[in-house]
C-alpha cells in the first residue's frame, strides 16, 4: 500500500503540481519522560521560505523552515523530525499531525498514539485458595490484564518458583508445592500484581516414625514389668490422627500406649496406625513378655470365639524347661491331642469349652492357663407359633392377629425384627394387629440375626374385603366406537378375594368376565351398561356408561323413479335409518350418453320420514336418464345401483305455416294406409287371431317391496302409486308401460285402443286389488300370479274381432324375470298438477290402487 502510495506521489511530483507526506511515531505509546520521534517524510519543490509543521492534537508543536539549496530553489525531500517529551502520561490517546505549506496549499498527514496503561490484573477462575492432592495436577489458572503495550507476565511462588507466562500449571504437585502464589504484569509503566493464591497440598502419611525404638521393634521385658510412652508420629497433612492396636484387637485412639505389669498375656504384635483423608500408614512393633518355668500360649489368649463350620486359628504351646517337654492339649467331650500345637477345624456347635496346654517332663506336669472357646453360630431354623395353615393368616377386614411370635436357636442370642408390607420394621420378636385393614394385607417377615449371620421367615396376612373403587375404562361416557371394530370396555375393582364380575344384561358371573365385548361390536350394541362385581364378602356396581356404535353407510337398495313431466322426474328411496351417525344422501343422474354424473345433495327433512323423496327439474324430453344415490358420513361412502327412466315427450307449439303442408301429407299418407289395410285385411285378421289364441301376452306389473328395519309393514310400490305423484286425474290416453331393470332398461308392451272408439266401461270389467295393508305376503304373491294369469287380451262378449276397431293393437312378448323393479310411466291427457320450479321432497305412502283389468 505504501509503495503505490509513493508511486503516485512520484507521478504528480513530476507534473508539479502535488505534495506527498508521511508522519511516523516512535515509539507507539506516550508515557511520562518518554520521548516520542516524530518523523515527517516530506516530498515537494519549496519555495522560498515555506516550513514543514508539527501539531499534537491541536496545539502547535514547532515549525521548521525547509533550508536546503538546490537548483536555484529550496527542495525538500528528506525526514523533518520532531523529538516530542511528554511530561505527564495522559490518560486518552493523542493525535499528531506533520503540515506542509506548499505552492498548491496545504497537505496535512496525521497519527494516533495510544496512552500507555497497566490496570485490572485479574485472574480467571478467579480464587484465593486452593486445596490440591500430592502426586495430581489441579486445574490451569489464567493471569489477565489491561495494559499498553503488551504486557509480560510471571508466576512467582515459594521455593524460589518463578516461571514466565500467563497461565499456571501445577504438574504432579509435590509437597513443598504449598505456598502463596502471584501473578505479575509488566510494561513500561512498570509491574502489578494479581491477588494471592493460597496453594495447599495435601498429602498423607508416607512413614511412620515409632520413638523410642529398640532391637528390630522389639521390646523385650520380664513378666512384671512395664513399657511406657512409645509414641507414634508421621508428617502427613492435614494432620493424621492416631490409633493403637492391641493383640487382644482392641484399639485406643491415641498416638502413644503404656504398659504397666506386664503379664503374659501382654505378648504380642501392637500395631500403630496414622491415618487422615488422603491415606493412611502402619506400623508394628513387638512385645514380648518372658516366663521364667511357666507354661505359655501363643497367642497368649484366654478366650477364643471361633464361627461354626470355620477353621479356628492355631494355639501353640511353650516352656521354659529342661529337659525338654512334650506338649498334649486336652479339652471337653474327653478331646486329647499331642503337640504343643492347637489347631479345630471346622468346629461344631459342641466343640465350645474349656482347652488347656501340659507340659511333662521326667520332673513332672505343668499345666499352661485355660482357653475358653467359645463356638458362635448363627440363626438356623426360626420357629413362628401358634403357626396357622401353611404359614397363611387369612382374616376379614375388621378382625384381629395377637402375638405372633419368631425364635431362633443362636450364639451370641440373636435379635428379632418383623418387617410390614409397608416395609417399616419393628424390632421384637412378637407382632400383633386390632382392626386389620386392607393396608395390612401381605407378607410379615420376621428376621434373627447376629454377628455370624441371619435367617428370615415370611408369613401371609390376607385381608378379605368388599369390592371397591370400580372403574371403567375408557372412563368417559359416551363411548363411541365403530362397528365390525374389536374392541372392549374393561371393569376393574379391588377385592379380595378374587372378583367376579356381571355386565347389564348378562346373567353369568366370572372372574374373567371383565371385559364387555371380546369380539368385533355391532351396531345392536348400542345402549347402556354398567358393571358389577362382587365376591365372599360383598358387591357393588359401578356408574352407567352409554356405548354408541358408528356405522359405515350402507347402500341404497329399494329406490322408485318415476318420470313426472318432459323435464322432471322423482326419486324416491327408504333410507336406512339404524345408521349412526346420520349418512347424507346425493343423488346423481346424467343422460345415457354422458360421461359424468350432476350431482344433487338432498337436504333432509325436519320431521324424520320413513321415505324420501327427491324431484330433479330441467331434464331433457324424451331422454333416457341414469340414476344413483350414494350415501356418506365421516366413515366412508357407498352407492347404489343404477336405475334408468325416460322422460316423456313435449309438445312443441306448431307454426302456422306449417299447418298446411303436414295436412297434405297426413292425407297422403292416410290413402296410402287404407289402401294397404283393404289389401291385407283378411291376413292381418287371421294373424292377430292365431296370436290372441296361441299367446299368452300379458301386461307386466311388478311390484317393488321394501322392509324397514324398525317397522314390521310391508310397503309395496306399483305404477299406480307413482302415477299418484303425477296426477290425481284418471287417465284416459294410451298406456304405455316402462320395466326399469337392475343393471338396464327394456321397452315393455305398448297397449292402444282404436282411435274412434271411445273407451267405455261395458268394454271393461275393473278388477279391485286389495291394498297390502290388508293382504299378507302369502297373499300378495298368490293374487299379483293369478292377476297376470287372467290378463290376457280377449275381445269383448258378443263382438266381432275386426282389424278396424283394433288397427293400432301391437302386441310383443313379455319377458318373466324375477327380482325385478319396475317404474310404471303412464301418459295422462289431463291436466297435470302445477309443481314449484325447484326440487323438493315428499314422503310415499304404502297405497295401493286397483288395476284395472281390460276385457276387449
């Protein structure tokens, strides 16, 4: 960056026409008596009498005048420097600034020069003291400070510990590591310290000095006299306290032990032991007491306790005699062994008694003093009295237990505890319980115990009581779940004994009878239960909780549609009123030769009916239309099969000028007719003979029955009822009969009479068809087979069959399929009844009107 800076400055030197200068400070901070070099670089053609000057902050420093000669004109192009003394170190940084007047005005360049400072040593963690194990390393601690320049930084401690850097670790810190510690900065302003650290190791003892010490530790003395003030010490830190160990293993807290008329008995290993939190050491001397004609144990010992089953520890016995003697050891149960050696092994419980040692030479027999073994023994076998069946206290809640008592056979005697089921414990050998409750049913547990070992024995209280805090869960009411589901709902109660356990509506008891429903639920299910329980002592019932059983929609299956105009037509189904939650119903139609369905949704009514009803407006005339419904809650969706209807035909009002030519050719085509009629009579006379006597041509009627799953009638729907929906008026046109089948739709048989004859009743017998009300399913059949039997086409009584009076008669087979529903169109000339212009539904009734049956 400086060398581009030159560079350029050296361009414009030679146009003329621009200054360049650098200021540098030496050194980069300002203390007290510290001088500061300025150095100005100065690079500029100079005229007579301009100056280089020098500012700090902005007060005037000095002024030099650039003197050198050259060329004929004063030219500057060396250092101008500056020495600057403070007096005082301030406490904020300073600026200094180098100026230059030259013949293109002035051109000032400046720098900043920190104030030198030493503050705040801290240290981090920050503490005053610190404890540390001999032989670890503790934790870094790392020294800080605010200082300009850069400070140094020193640890000094004790022992001469001096080592540079800002952090302090201690590695493997050995005793003499204890001591002050300080952190020191350092710079030019001088030095200061951190707070102090207090160090201390610890450490514990590492040898044991035992003062004053004779031969190898051992301290040999005649029987009678007497060892004094042996005292224990070793360095350890903190300070280690002290314990003394006798041969007879008893202890005394203390650093030194004394001895005054040493007998025999006193012989023996006497172990002392420093010790504090870090460790501990010991050491052993030994005290031997001399016999003068005396027989004498090793270890000398009066009493011994040894653990049944266990090897007790060898006894050896010595003399002071000459010649030497032969040792034999003799004890109870006539027990006699040779040898100055005492040795059991594995000491039964009879072994306990009295040993001694004797010593025989040709002199005589001494005898050494006796041993006392004493065989300790733990518990064995606890007897429990009085003592019920198998250990099992059964009681009622309300009675009582007194005085169960535990013993065991045991040396030393043993202590008793009885253990609750609530695990608090009682420390006697008996137990007793007024008013047992249920808390107190479980398992007592009485236990022996002494230094050797323990033994336990349990025994069974059990509390009978009457069923209690019955729940069901799920715990909510009501319980909603979907049929064909496994599912369950789970009583529960506490007893004893066991439960057993009944549902509304059932009449078995079981202990494994809590749960309602081990099977898939169906929708029947619904309603209300409750559970109870019962056992020896009483019986209870839990809260009513009400199951509500979701269904999925089921299909529509019994639906009538009926055209009733060239642009309307009526939908009408039995809906499925068991379903739960209520399905909704869409109806859907399109024309045959569509591809996708319009779909209508049908609002229900208010007043729940047995039947729906549904009118679709703004169909197309004369066009075979499709329908289904399809049936939906939140479970899913379903839909029925598809039925067909055709609208009826619109009459299109005629154009005047129209009338004239179709007259023509109504006339033209009337002459033509009759020609071909006076041509063929006699043919078409004998064919439609022949077939009225050979055939069996019948108008079909179907009839669609339908069950409602809550009601026990019969609805029966025929062409009659729907032509009820349409017009209340008789009909007096043609009829022409429309058989909707499942799965298609098939043109029937087309019935016309003469178009000049009038239809009157002496033609025609009307048959009554009684209503289904009236008739049971038996009944309908036979009548509705007897019905189509008679329907045949005959002539009237006493006419002729003449093809003029029957010249529109078309007659065509009739199919017999069973299972079939069928929609009876039926073409009215009367007025038909004015309906609204928008979809509406209405109810159906089980009506049945009388067929007419038609005699020709």
């Amino acid at each position: 960056m400086h060398s581009f800076l030159l560079n350029v400055c050296l361009i414009y030197i030679i146009q003329g026409h621009v200054t360049c200068i650098t200021l540098y400070a030496s050194p980069n901070y300002i203390h007290a008596d510290t001088s500061i070099s300025l150095t100005c670089n100065v690079n500029e053609f100079l005229g007579y009498g301009q100056n280089v000057t020098f500012f700090r902050n902005s007060d005037l420093l000095v002024s030099k005048v650039c003197s050198q000669w050259q060329r004929h004109r004063y030219y500057c192009h060396s250092k101008m420097t500056y020495i600057y003394r403070p007096d005082t170190t301030p406490t904020t940084d300073e600026t200094f600034s180098c100026e230059i007047n030259g013949r293109h005005g002035q051109e000032r360049n400046c720098t900043t020069v920190r104030a030198a400072a030493l503050q705040s040593v801290t240290l981090s963690p920050l503490t005053t003291e610190l404890n540390v194990t001999q032989g670890k390393t503790p934790r870094s601690i790392t020294c800080s400070a605010v200082c300009w320049p850069i400070c140094t930084f020193r640890w000094i401690g004790p022992n001469h510990f001096n080592r540079n850097g800002p952090e302090l670790t201690l590695k493997v810190i050995p005793k003499s590591g204890s001591g002050t510690y300080w952190c020191q900065a350092k710079n030019v302003i001088g030095t200061k310290n951190s707070t102090n650290i207090t160090l201390t190791v610890q450490y514990g003892p590492d040898t044991i000095v035992v003062f004053p010490s004779e031969l190898n530790g051992r301290y040999i003395r005649t029987e009678g006299d007497s060892i004094r003030n042996i005292t224990c010490w070793a360095d350890c830190h903190p300070v280690c306290n002290y314990t003394w160990t006798y041969p007879d293993k008893t202890t005394n807290v203390t650093s030194y032990f004394y001895k005054y008329a040493l007998e025999k008995i006193h012989d023996g290993e006497y172990t002392c032991r420093a010790f504090n939190e870090i460790g501990s050491k010991e050491k052993t001397i030994r005290v031997v007491v001399n016999t003068l004609q005396s027989v004498t144990l090793s270890p000398l010992t009066t009493e011994l306790n040894v653990t049944q089953g266990k090897t007790s520890r060898s006894i050896t016995c010595s003399a002071v005699c000459w010649p030497i003697c032969t040792f034999r050891w003799i004890g109870p149960n006539h027990f006699n062994r040779n040898g100055p050696e005492l040795t059991l092994k594995v000491i039964p419980k009879s072994g306990s008694g009295t040993y001694w040692c004797q010593a025989k030479n040709v002199i005589g027999t001494k005898n050494s003093t006796n041993i006392t073994i004493t065989v300790q023994y733990g518990p064995d076998t606890i007897v429990v009295s009085p003592l019920e069946w198998y250990g099992r206290y059964i009681r009622t809640e309300g009675d009582s237990i007194k005085n169960i008592t535990c013993w065991a056979d045991c040396h030393p005697v043993c202590n008793y505890t009885w253990t609750y089921p609530d695990k608090t414990t009682n420390v006697t050998s008996y137990f007793y319980k007024y008013a047992l409750e249920k808390i107190h049913d479980g398992e007592y547990t009485c236990r022996a115990f002494n230094e050797i070992g323990s033994k336990e024995k349990t025994i069974r209280v059990v509390v009978n009581y009457a069923p209690e805090n019955i729940q069901l869960s799920p715990n909510i009411t009501p319980i909603i779940v979907q049929e064909n589901i496994f599912d369950s709902i789970t009583c529960s109660a506490n007893c004893r004994p066991q439960c057993e356990y009944k549902w509304t509506g059932q009449t078995r008891w079981s202990a494994w009878n809590n749960l309602l429903f081990r099977r898939n639920v169906k929708r029947s299910d619904s309603g209300y239960y409750r559970c109870e329980v019962r056992n020896g002592v009483g019986r209870k019932y839990s809260s009513y909780v009400r199951l509500t059983v979701h269904t999925r929609p089921t299909k529509v299956k019994n639906i009538t549609v009926k055209s009733t105009g060239s642009t309307t037509a009526s939908i009408a189904w039995i809906p499925d009123m068991t379903v739960v939650p209520a399905q909704h119903f869409i109806l859907h139609y399109k024309t045959r030769t569509d591809m996708d369905f319009t779909s209508v949704l049908f609002k229900e009514p208010e007043h729940q009916q047995n039947i729906f009803l549904l009118h679709v407006k703004s169909l197309i005339p004369s066009t075979e239309y499709v329908f289904k419904i399809s049936s939906e809650n939140y479970l899913g969706q379903t839909e029925s099969i598809e039925f067909r209807s055709v609208t009826s035909g619109q009459i299109s009002p005629i154009r005047p000028d129209f009338i004239g030519g179709i007259a023509l050719i109504l006339i033209a085509l009337l002459v033509i007719i009759i020609t071909m009629v006076l041509v063929h009579r006699f043919r078409l006379l004998t064919q439609r003979l022949d077939t009225t006597i050979g055939c069996s041509c019948c108008i079909k009627d179907s009839t669609s029955k339908t069950t409602r799953p809550t009601e026990k009638r019969l609805y029966e729907n025929t062409s009659l009822q729907m032509q009820n929906l349409g017009s209340s008026s008789e009909a007096s046109g043609g009829i022409e009969e429309i058989t909707q089948e499942r799965g298609g739709a098939t043109r029937g048989n087309v019935l016309s009479r003469p178009a000049d004859e009038p239809l009157i009743e002496e033609h025609y017998e009307i048959i009554q068809i009684p209503t289904t009300a009236s008739l049971g399913v038996d009944e309908i059949t036979k009548e509705s087979s007897e019905t189509l039997r008679d329907n045949k086409l005959s002539r009237p009584s006493g006419r002729p069959l003449i093809g003029k009076q029957y010249e529109n008669l078309k007659l065509t087979p009739t199919d017999r399929k069973q299972n079939n529903v069928s929609v009876h169109n039926v073409k009215s000339n009367t007025k038909i009844n004015q309906r609204k212009d928008h979809v509406e539904k209405k109810a159906l009734k089980p009506l049945i009107k009388s067929k007419p049956h038609m005699k020709t």
